[in-house]
C-alpha cells in the first residue's frame, strides 16, 4: 500500500514536471524580481508556493497532488538551506532548525489526522517553513 502512495506521488510528481521552466528557474525569477541589490527584501515570502502552484496547474488535482507539488517545491528551498547553512555560521543552529520543521509540522497536519489531505497539509507546512528558513538564511548572507 505505501508503495502504491510513493509511487502515485512520484509519477504526479515527474508528470507534472515535463513542461516549462525548471523549478529553480521558476522560483529564482521571482526571487530576482524580490531582491534589490542582494537584500532579500520582505515581499520576497511572496515566491512561497509559485513552483507548487504551477505543478498543481498541470496536474490532475486532489490531495495527492498536492502533496507531491509541495514536495517538489521544498525540494528547491530545501537545496538553499543546505548550500547556505551548512559549514557557515548558520550550521550549529541547523539541527535545532530540523527539529523545529518537523515539530511544527506535525502539530499542524494533525488536524487532518488519519484524512486524505493529512500528507498534503505536511508538505505544504514543510515547504512554507523551509522556505522562510532559506530566505532567513539569504538575507543573513547578504548582510555578511
């Protein structure tokens, strides 16, 4: 049974993914249109969803969707968080960061417990504070 759920979460996933721009692409268009000068200004939160947004456009819609499309965009975020945290000055409070996401989010899919959208609500939870985190973490670096 989880393997069907993987495997119907992956092919939305590369089905979704065929046309267009890359997700990096997607996301670091907006991001250059929210940056001035390499600050990271705060209208910048405003990428948050554009990748998923446009994979959900393109795919067949439901909970499993949704999933699969936040997923792919954390994906994206998550790359930023890597890249600038570890082996910076970011790195030793990265762990306590992980513990934070997981926490955090497994408090908010719990309303949906046991429901179809119970995954869909953890990614979308997952993406949201990933990216918060690679944005707090550019606009560090752009302080430096």
């Amino acid at each position: 049974m989880l393997v069907s759920i993987f495997a119907g979460f992956l092919g939305l996933a590369v089905l979704a993914q065929e046309d267009g721009p890359s997700d990096r692409t997607v996301l670091e268009t907006c991001l250059a249109e929210a940056e001035t000068g390499g600050a990271v200004r705060p209208d910048a939160a405003r990428c948050i969803g554009t990748v998923a947004e446009a994979c959900m456009q393109k795919s067949s819609g439901g909970s499993q969707a949704v999933a699969a499309c936040y997923a792919r965009e954390r994906e994206v975020w998550f790359a930023d968080v890597q890249a600038l945290a570890m082996g910076g000055i970011f790195a030793p409070g990265q762990a306590e960061w992980d513990t934070y996401r997981e926490a955090q989010c497994r408090t908010e899919a719990s309303e949906h417990a046991g429901g179809s959208f119970e995954a869909a609500a953890t990614e979308v939870c997952m993406n949201r504070i990933t990216a918060l985190r690679a944005l707090e973490l550019r606009a560090g670096a752009a302080r430096r």
